[in-house]
C-alpha cells in the first residue's frame, strides 16, 4: 500500500512546472502545457502543445480486447499509446479513458499497476472500474457485522481496502465447520486441517449477515455447498433453516455467463455460476434465490463510468491529476461521445446500448465474438478486427490528427 501511494505522489509531481492554459473551444475544452527547452535539450524538452480533449472519452474492457490470459493482443499497447502525447507520463493524456470489466479479484489499486506492466503505459488507480467497484458504497451498511467473501484472488482484502470491517475468506470459513465441505478429502489441494484450524461452531465470532461474490469462484462444489447452508441458515450454516425468515443477502460482482481466457473458446464466468447456485437453491425447501449482481451490462455501471472519466477529465484539465473531485456536478460541457470497446455482445454492447447516447459500443472479433450472427439487441455502432482498429476509428471519426 506504500509504494501505491508513494506512486501516486510521484505521479503529482509531474505537474510541477506545467503552464496549464483552459480555453474554449467551439464548445470544446482543449489543454495546452509547456515546457522550457535547456540549452541544447532533447525533443523531450522542447515546448510541447499538447491538446487534450473532453467532448469524447473511451471505455475499454479488458479480457478479450487488450489482453489474453494476461499476456496483450497484438495491437493493444500500440492502441493504448495513441492516446497519449508522450505515453511515459500520466500527465500527457490526451484523451481520456478507463478501463471497464467484470473481473476482479484484487484491488484497484494493485489492478493499475498490473496494467501498467502489462500495456505498458501509466495507468492511474481512478482509471480502473472493477466489476466489484460498487461494493464500495454497500460498506456502510455492513458497518461492524460479519460477511463472506468469495473468489479467486484476494476478496478479502478488496472488501476490507472499500470499508468491512469483519471479512471471513471462503477458505478461512470452512475451517470453522468440520466436514461441511462433503468432498474435501477428495480434493489434493486441500491441506489436512491443524488443531488450531478448526473451531466449534459454538465458537463462530458471529453469524454471517451478508455473502459477497467477489470474482469467479474456483472451488465451485464447495463454494455452492456453503453458501446454500449460509443462506438457509440465516447465516448459521449447521442449524436448521427457520421458514419464513428471510435470507442474508448476496451480491455478485458482475454476471458474465462466459469470458474470455487464452483457451481457444471462452470459459464459463461468474454469471454460470450464479445460474448454478440459484437452480439449485430453487430446489431445496425454502423461498427462491434473492440477489443483486452488478458489472455490465447494468445501466448503473455506466452512469458511474460516465462521472469516472468526467473526473478524470476535469483532474487533467485543472492540473489535478491525483485526487478527484468528489462531487458529483453535471458535465460541463458533457461529453458527445463514449466509446465502449468490448469484445462480448451480451454485456459490452449490450450495456451501451441500454445507457444509450453519449454511448457508442464497438465490438471487436479478438474474445467471445468471432464473427458469429447475433440478435439485434446485441449490435453494435461498428464491428472492427481489434482494439487497434477501434482506436483508429475513433480518431478518425473525431477529425484528430
């Protein structure tokens, strides 16, 4: 967390002895920034006239349009570049954008610098929409009770960087429950319990008042198993389910049926998942499945995608890059285009279209869609090859040079 802040800190000061000029332009903002050539400077040094555009923004997803099983498409960094004046600092952006998926798993935070790496460009912590991003505002009313986090990766530790206080991991949870897991001898990975590992249920630090799907379960039996006791039990798995009362609540980070992954077809995701638990909770003796689930397509992830870039719209065009406003004030002037580049028509495109105007959903043939007919629901503004493509339709249809 250190080294994320002092990055952060760094980042600030690249905007120091910047000459930012805010002008109007045909309803348009652009920025300029100068800085002083040295006696015998580089072309690094030179004064550089950057402009920076506000009346259109781009969302990418990420899985399936810029990078396969965490290695980049072909084209991908290259694409990332041309939004940049000088793609070595976050400072030169030009065009603004952010990066909007359903995976998960880590924090933003730690999700920035990965992409960072990986795209190599600099990536910024507000530029990163996880599917679990809005678990952020649920914090509150969770304030000093107990919840289950579930999923690859750390969902632990995301719950806890949004505000929970009390967090219990799936793995940590099961070790409160003697055999609660009906396969797990079964399982290699498993290691055998230890004395101290295993706690009587009498024990429990309290009941579970709510379950989180943070990222893709990985141990799909058990993880089914538990979280039917956890929901029929009022949170007490091991004790009889009381009819009538309701059930904790659960929410999914995202609804994907399938992704992307660099298996040559896509993979079933955190959507299949949920279809699992809610068929078979349908089954057992009490009322159906209550849920909420989140990511795209919802209309409210792309509300929220919109205040994001104006955020970070207005932190570049004011010199603020670290820090965004946290108000929440109407677009001045809002933006006439949002490009949403997906690569999966059920929930990329699918969520534009449902946001409607300024969205603008371009769909690209490098994850889920390969070229397949789709249903009119589904279609996008423009089918390109690649996230490359896209970028160069973008420019082009903008009249940027």
């Amino acid at each position: 967390m250190a080294s994320a802040v002092l990055r952060r800190r760094d980042l600030s000061k690249m905007w120091l002895g910047v000459d930012v000029l805010l002008r109007g332009h045909g309803g348009r903002f652009c920025r300029n920034f100068t800085s002083r050539r040295a006696p015998g400077g580089s072309r690094s040094e030179s004064v550089l006239h950057v402009r920076f555009v506000t009346h259109f923004a781009i969302a990418f997803d990420i899985d399936g349009v810029l990078l396969r099983g965490g290695t980049p498409i072909p084209g991908a960094p290259a694409a990332l570049r041309l939004l940049y004046d000088d793609p070595t600092l976050p400072a030169q952006l030009r065009i603004p954008y952010i990066f909007l998926t359903n995976g998960g798993g880590t924090t933003e935070a730690a999700r920035a610098l990965e992409l960072s790496k990986q795209l190599h460009v600099p990536v910024l912590p507000d530029q990163v929409i996880l599917g679990h991003t809005p678990f952020r505002k649920l914090a509150d009313l969770f304030r000093n009770q107990r919840v289950l986090a579930v999923g690859k990766g750390e969902p632990d530790a995301v719950l806890r960087s949004y505000g929970f206080d009390h967090v219990v991991h799936m793995d940590s949870f099961v070790k409160e429950f003697e055999n609660i897991d009906g396969l797990g001898r079964f399982k290699p990975w498993n290691q055998p319990l230890k004395e101290d590992d295993a706690t009587p249920a009498a024990d429990h630090l309290s009941k579970l008042a709510g379950v989180f799907v943070v990222s893709d379960p990985v141990d799909w039996s058990r993880d089914l198993q538990v979280i039917c006791d956890v929901l029929r039990s009022d949170g007490k798995p091991g004790t009889e389910a009381v009819p009538g009362r309701p059930q904790p609540p659960i929410f999914f980070a995202a609804d994907d049926y399938d992704y992307q992954s660099t298996f040559p077809v896509p993979r079933l995701g955190m959507g299949a998942f949920r279809i699992a638990l809610e068929s078979i909770y349908n089954r057992l003796p009490s009322a159906p499945l209550q849920y909420v689930s989140y990511g795209k397509p919802q209309l409210t992830v792309y509300k929220h995608a919109e205040h994001v870039l104006h955020d970070l719209s207005t932190q570049i065009i004011s010199g603020a890059l670290v820090g965004a406003p946290k108000t929440r004030e109407p677009m001045h002037p809002p933006f006439e285009s949002i490009y949403m580049i997906g690569d999966n028509p059920s929930t990329d495109i699918l969520g534009a279209r449902i946001a409607g105007p300024p969205w603008f959903p371009i769909l690209t043939r490098t994850g889920c869609y390969r070229g397949q007919s789709i249903s009119r629901l589904y279609e996008a503004g423009k089918v390109v090859e690649d996230v490359e493509e896209a970028v160069d339709f973008i420019i082009r249809r903008e009249g940027l040079q």
